[in-house]
C-alpha cells in the first residue's frame, strides 16, 4: 500500500516508518501541508495520514480541504493531539474520514493500515 504521511515532528515520522517496514508497504513524507497540497495528484497514493497542527501556515484541515477540491478521493486520516470533539468534528467536514489521537501505538497504526488496505 501507498501512504502519505504529512507531519512535521520527526518522532511521530520514525514511529509511522517503522509500522511501514513492518507491514511492506510504501512512505511518502512531506513536512508541510503547502508542500503536499503542492505535490500531491491523483493515484499518489491509496491512504493520506496528516498532522493538524504544523505551527505555522495550512493546517492538515485546510489541506485536506484542498486535496478533496482537487479530486483526491483516497481515505484521509487526520492524527493530531487535539483530543477535543470540535476537532473531530472540524476534520470530518474538512473531508476527513478519520480522526486519530496521538500518541497511537504500533499495533493501532498496523489495526489502521489494514483497516484501509486495497
């Protein structure tokens, strides 16, 4: 499987790489919500994982408000540390299809990626 994970924090990057090798599957990063609203086109990828909060610019919501105006259909997954119902509400109209707390543990990131498998 191919998946994007949009993220700032270099630790939640080497925690999602590790799942990856775990389960065979494909990373791409991009550690801005500019800079994957930028590169991402249709077919990229089968799963989007996105941070909402990158400290300045887009928020992952606002990207993945973009990514759907574009045409990018894939299951959107927004990881954030915001345990608030507003924000899971917020990413579900942004065009979310999933809400996720962090810290999320490695058997929840493989329960996920299977979840999504092709």
């Amino acid at each position: 499987m191919r998946i994007i994970y949009v993220e700032d924090d270099l630790s939640n990057i080497a925690l999602v790489e590790r799942v990856i090798r775990q389960a065979n599957d494909t990373l791409i990063t991009y550690y801005t919500a500019e800079q994957a609203l930028n590169s991402i086109q249709p077919g990229d990828a089968d799963l989007i994982l996105t941070d909402i909060d990158f400290g300045n610019g887009m928020t992952g919501l606002e990207l993945t408000e973009g990514l759907r105006a574009r045409g990018i259909d894939v299951p959107i997954v927004a990881i954030t540390a915001y345990d608030l119902q507003e924000y899971a509400r917020w990413a579900s109209d942004a065009g979310s299809d999933q809400y996720i707390i962090k810290p999320v543990s490695i058997p929840d990131l493989l329960d996920l990626f299977e979840s999504y498998r092709p």
